[in-house]
C-alpha cells in the first residue's frame, strides 16, 4: 500500500515549537473551495452551529450543531457546509502528548482506532459528551484571552479529552467503517491532478491513470472526493487562481493560462461562479 506521502502532498501545519497547537474557530468551510488533504496533526472539530459532512477517507459522516468529529494523521478528508456551519477546531503534533504517552501507552487509542473502534463523529446521545465539548469551550476560552499559565490548562483540559474519548466513547468490538477499495488508487490521481493542475485534462486521460474505465473512474472519484472529477479539477485551479490574483501583479489572461483555463471569459464567469466576485473586484479589495 502507498504511503500518502508518495501521492497527494502534506499539508505543512506550523507550530509553535513551545506550544504546538492552535485553537481557531471558522464559519462556513475556508477557503471557498477545500480541496481533499491530510496532515500529520490530530485533529478534533466540534460544531458549535450548523450542519455538514465531511469525507473521510472515501466515507460520508454528516454532523450537526453539538458534535465532535475527530480526525487521524494521514486521513484524507474534506469538509461540506450544509447550513450555517461554525465550528472550533484544535490541531496539535502528536509528539506534544510524548511525556504523558509514555506513561499511559494508549492514551493516543482513540485517534488510531478512528473507523474500526470509534466512530470519527462521537455518540452524540452519549451521557459524556458534555464533558468534551466543555473541555474543548475551556480550551477555546483560555486560548483567545492568553492569561498566565494559560498553556498549562489548555494542556491539561487536551490530555482529559482525549482520555474521556479512550474511556467512554471506544467500543469493544471492531468492524466499523473501513476506507473505500481504491483509495490509494485515488490518491495517486489526485497527486497528478495537484501537480499539473494546468495541464488539459480530460475524463479519459484521468481514467486511464487509475486504469479504470471513465464511467467506473467517475463514480469512485466522486465518491471520495465529494465532487466529479472536472468539477474538481475546475475548483482546484480556481483556488491557484484566486492566490495569483490577490498575490502577484500578472495580468488576468496570464493568471487564467497558468491556471489551465486557455478562455478568459470562462474563467471570468467561473471565477464569479464559485466566489461571488470577479478577478479584478477580489484584486482591488
């Protein structure tokens, strides 16, 4: 089996050497347009409003406003807004956790046992959910006023979630939800696809890499990634094109070729499409 880090490339998180998480909240799903990722940090979303789904690894989990949803290094996942989505989400290295996993091996079990004995969206009719939302809102809190020694709490409430999560959520028996059966075949596409994003790709020429044939290619595609494949590919160059626009100073036909699109005017109308405003109004604010 392939490593994830032989296909689709890592997201780079950046820590803090002395405290090696963050604590943000979000509205909606940020950018516009998340492409399908994974990273080496754990991380935990609770929504505090809203609904939506994430994919993870090929399969759909809806959640809703008071859910906790966990995610492990190297999952490949994205999220969909569905209504008004906000949600706090805390990121942090595995390693931050050494000193107390040597102590307590399987104080890191849930994470490693997400979809075979935890469930990625925690019980929601569980007795201690409340338990971990008021450790993340306690996180959250201490974090954004950054009074003294507000790393310590926001470390000793992070070890007690996860060692309720262990405790009370982990089930006995295995057998829950497994990746779907061409995952990694998907994750070599994917890489291609981010790595020549420009290049003029068509439903056949994508098949053929997975060496499928383009109906079954298409069907198993949108399956883990959420969308169709030429949709995909169309937002992943929009994503390049909105950094060219707001970053460099290349005129708009520059930015369209080297994102792929060779008709200024469809990607001017695309472009408004998928963010609500043109090239030239996201450059001028």
């Amino acid at each position: 089996m392939n490593s994830p880090s032989k296909t689709i490339t890592k997201d780079e998180i950046r820590f803090d050497p002395s405290f090696p998480m963050t604590i943000t909240q979000t509205r909606g799903v940020s950018p516009t347009f998340q492409r399908l990722h994974w990273h080496k940090a754990l991380e935990i979303n609770y929504i505090r409003e809203g609904s939506g789904y994430y994919l993870i690894n090929g399969n759909r989990y809806d959640f809703q406003q008071g859910d906790i949803v966990l995610i492990h290094s190297n999952d490949l996942h994205r999220a969909f807004e569905s209504e008004g989505l906000v949600m706090t989400i805390v990121m942090f290295d595995p390693a931050y956790l050494a000193l107390e996993h040597r102590y307590d091996r399987e104080l890191l079990l849930p994470f490693r046992e997400l979809g075979a004995s935890l469930e990625y969206v925690l019980d929601r009719d569980h007795p201690q959910l409340p338990r971990l939302q008021e450790a993340i809102a306690v996180m959250y809190d201490e974090n954004a006023r950054k009074e003294a020694h507000y790393e310590t709490i926001v470390r000793a409430q992070l070890i007690q979630f996860v060692a309720l999560a262990g405790r009370y959520f982990m089930r006995r028996e295995s057998g829950g939800s497994q990746p779907l059966r061409g995952m990694e075949t998907m994750r070599e596409v994917l890489h291609a696809i981010e790595s020549d994003y420009a290049r003029a790709w068509t439903l056949r020429s994508l098949s053929e890499l997975a060496h499928l044939s383009p109906s079954r290619f298409s069907t198993l595609f949108t399956q883990v990634v959420g969308t169709s494949p030429m949709d995909y590919l169309i937002q992943l160059r929009l994503a390049h094109a909105a950094s060219l626009v707001r970053e460099s100073d290349m005129k708009m036909i520059e930015v369209a070729e080297a994102c792929g699109f060779r008709n200024l005017s469809n990607f001017n109308r695309l472009f408004k499409h998928y963010f609500g405003l043109s090239p030239s109004s996201l450059r001028r604010g």
